[in-house]
C-alpha cells in the first residue's frame, strides 16, 4: 500500500506522497466521493446517507454506482486505474501468474476490475502483462491471511525434509 503511484498525489498516514493507498482503496474512495460532494457535483452518493456526508464510504459508493449514478461510476472507475498503475509495478518486477484483489473496495466488481486489467494490459511489459490474470478474490477478506497461512505451512513441510 505504500508504493509510491503518483507523485503528485496526496498525502498518505505514513508519511509519504502518492502511497498506493491513497488512491486505490475503499478510503481512496469515500474521500474523493465526500470531496466531490463538497465542489457541489450532484449525485445520488449523498441521498443514500440522507444527508449526513459522515456516512459516505466505499459501500455506499459502490451502491450508487450500481443504481447508476455518474459520479460513482466514475469514481471507481478512477479508482481502478489506480490500482492498476500499482499492478502494473508489480507485474513489471515479479511477473506473477495470477494477482488475486480482495479487501472492501473489491466488492465493486467489474467496473473497478476491468480497468485495473485494461491499465495492466497497456502499461506493464507485453509478456507478463499477456500472461498475468488479475481476479477478485473468491476467498474475500480473509484471502490474504489464508493464503500466508498456507504459505508458512508449505515452507514448514518443506523446511521438515
């Protein structure tokens, strides 16, 4: 999360300007919705909270999205170029087979996945970009517990030999 994506971005907790994080997670989202609202676009995002611009997260956004209100859509949409500019370092450095996404803003769906891959597809080098797959995680939030779990458990069965 605290890859640095743009460097003009905004300012993460850790310290650090334009962190992964910043621009490509369900708080990412919820502020720029709220940041929005405040510049006085209209959108759906602010009825669903009756009002109340405190209640705005990457749920509620992601409900208006799929109610299709244009400021949501295009939220998540930015959001997913984001995080495709951040998978786009990582499938350049460790040329993986599969990236799983999970975590709350993964619950989006296809808009945000979708142009994450088309990101991937244009800017990461063709050979790995072809060859990665870029999935949600079936597995949700526990996903990335689960999967070092098993890594440490496959590395002690090795380890044992």
């Amino acid at each position: 999360g605290h890859m640095t994506i743009d460097i003009n971005g905004p300012k993460c907790n850790c310290g650090n300007i334009g962190c992964w994080e910043t621009l490509a997670s369900g708080t990412a989202l919820a502020r720029e919705a709220v940041k929005q609202i405040r510049e006085g676009v209209k959108t759906s995002i602010i009825e669903l909270v009756n009002g109340d611009i405190s209640k705005i997260d990457a749920k509620v956004v992601d409900l208006a999205a799929k109610q299709g209100d244009e400021l949501a859509k295009e939220l998540i949409s930015r959001l997913g170029y984001y995080l495709g500019v951040g998978l786009v370092n990582l499938v350049n450095i460790f040329n993986p087979e599969l990236i799983l996404i999970g975590g709350g803003v993964a619950k989006t769906g296809d808009l945000l996945l979708q142009r994450a891959i088309k990101v991937v597809k244009e800017r990461a080098f063709s050979t790995p970009a072809n060859a990665v797959k870029i999935k949600p995680a079936l597995l949700g939030d526990d996903s990335g517990i689960l999967g070092a779990v098993a890594l440490v458990l496959e590395r002690s069965k090795n380890y044992r030999r």
